[in-house]
C-alpha cells in the first residue's frame, strides 16, 4: 500500500469494452462532482505500472484546480480482463471502488467483431474471427474476470451494472451509479440521453489501419491522453462513417446458439453471484411453442 495523494483517482471503471463505456467516460466528465483523467484508458495499472506514480499522476492534474471533485476516476476497458491489474490496484489503492457494467457476452463479442472490422484488424466473418480472435469469446466470461476482484475488493467497493438497464432506463442506471459514488444526480438529465459512439465503418480500410496504428505507438509512447483528444475531435468523423442497417452483418443463428451455450456455466455461476437471472436474460434461447389451433377461414 502506497501513501495516495489527494487527487488520485478513488474510482475505476474497469470495463468491459463494448458495454457503455465511452457514454460512462463522457456523462461522468460532464458531473460536477466528478474529475476524470485525461485520457480514456491510461491502462496504468496493467501496461505502464513500470512508469510510475508520477506518469499516472498527469492524467488527473486538472483535478488539482477544480473544486475539491468528489469523485476521481479513469476508465480502462481491459482491467477486468487482468488478474495483475486487481492486484496491483488492491495494493496501492485498498480504497478504490471498482465499477462493472455487463452486457450480454453474445452481443458484446458480436459488437467487438463490428470494431475490429472497422478497424481494419479483421476482414472475413463473424465465426472465422472468432477462431482468429479467440478473445472475442474468453472475455464474456465475466464471472471468471470478476473473481480477482472479489477476492480483493470488500462487496461494498464492488458494483456491477448490467448494459441492459442502461439502454432500457438511463435515468434509473445513472441514478444508482451516482449513488455509488456518493454524489447527486445530473441537474440535467438531458446529458444522460446523448449518443456518443454510434456504429460505424471505414470510408478507407487501409486508412483505419493506418490510423489504429498511430495510435497505439502514440500509447507505447505514453500519451494515451493524445490518443483520447484525437478520439473526441473531427478526425474519426473523416475516417469512419455510420454503420448502414442494410450493410451491417447479421448474426448467424447457429453462431449465435453455440456462443449462447457456452457461455451457459458462466452465466449461471454469474447469475448466483448477483441474485439476477442473467440466464434467461443472456442464455440459449428457449424456442417459442406454436400452439395448436384452428385455421380461420
């Protein structure tokens, strides 16, 4: 345990990625009771540890002229994949509250694929990419990710949200998050409804590449606040275009049914844990009988 500085973050989103976690990062800047780093995804604690408090320490040094925030946080899509990262985020921060919001991992391994394809990092279907990427498919095992921070983390510094409350009730998922970070709800609940990272693809495949790659030298270079800055100017808006419901790739009903019944013994263990049912939510989809009857004339 290290001696915390003031103005070092007491909250992490720790993901994942694909569930919500650029309006989190963009609704939770806008709270005046919340300062949030610098960049989206330092991923300190699981790529740049060896750097140091110190570069940790720039992501959040607007936080020293704001008005004593409540709540100081950052958002790295990945930690909950990382046993390493819970470790080392118990060590230095004991304190920290640790923030979940879970989607179906069907639909998020689906919605990863769209991302990777406007990237340009994959370009064949959804089945073969899930052979290519075979983390499209390890990441929905929440429960297994979750399990280091529970062994680590008091259950009153752990909260996990579900995607779908967020889609379905903004307002009521918003008003338990601020309530787990001990703040007041939005005066202006209108900032809860915008739509900030809609589907997209590229106008350029080679020029996506081109641009995924930039940036991530720029974050082996330890700017990922650059890369963040970039990410909210005009820039993607050249690059990428919105996804057209006519052009979009459809889920495969077979894929769909075998991912379904994977991710079954994790859901189940997942669904215990939170006193949810996320297996009917989220599992194999039980075929609607056809009742008998007769034919109208």
């Amino acid at each position: 345990m290290i001696s915390v500085p003031q103005h070092f973050p007491n909250f992490i989103v720790i993901g994942p990625g694909k569930s919500g976690t650029s309006w989190l990062y963009h609704v939770l800047g806008q709270h005046p009771e919340v300062c949030m780093s610098t960049a989206k995804e330092t991923l300190y604690f699981e790529d740049y540890y060896h750097k140091g408090l110190d570069w940790y320490a720039r992501f959040f040094k607007k936080c020293h002229v704001l008005n004593k925030p409540h709540a100081i946080g950052e958002i790295s899509n990945t930690y909950i994949f990382s046993e390493l990262a819970a470790e080392r985020i118990a060590r230095d921060f004991p304190a920290m509250k640790i923030i979940a919001t879970l989607r179906d991992p069907t639909e998020r391994a689906f919605s990863h694929y769209l991302f990777l394809r406007r990237n340009g990092e994959v370009n064949c279907d959804f089945e073969q990419a899930l052979d290519q990427r075979p983390d499209l498919v390890s990441r929905g095992n929440y429960h297994q990710h979750l399990q280091p921070y529970r062994d680590r983390f008091p259950s009153e510094q752990l909260a996990v949200f579900v995607f779908d409350d967020l889609v379905h009730d903004v307002e009521d998922y918003a008003h338990r998050l601020f309530s787990f970070l001990d703040i007041a709800d939005l005066a202006d609940p209108d900032l809860l409804h915008t739509k900030v990272l809609e589907a997209s693809e590229a106008r350029s495949r080679w020029l996506a590449k081109a641009t995924v790659a930039s940036a991530q030298v720029v974050r082996r270079l330890g700017f990922p606040d650059i890369v963040t800055r970039v990410k909210q100017g005009v820039l993607p808006k050249l690059i990428f275009k919105p996804l057209k419901k006519e052009s979009k790739p459809k889920l495969v009903p077979a894929v769909e049914r075998r991912l379904r019944e994977y991710y079954l013994p994790d859901l189940e263990r997942l669904s215990d844990w939170l006193q949810r049912d996320l297996v009917a939510a989220w599992g194999p989809r039980v075929p609607v009988p056809i009742e008998a009857g007769g034919c109208n004339d």
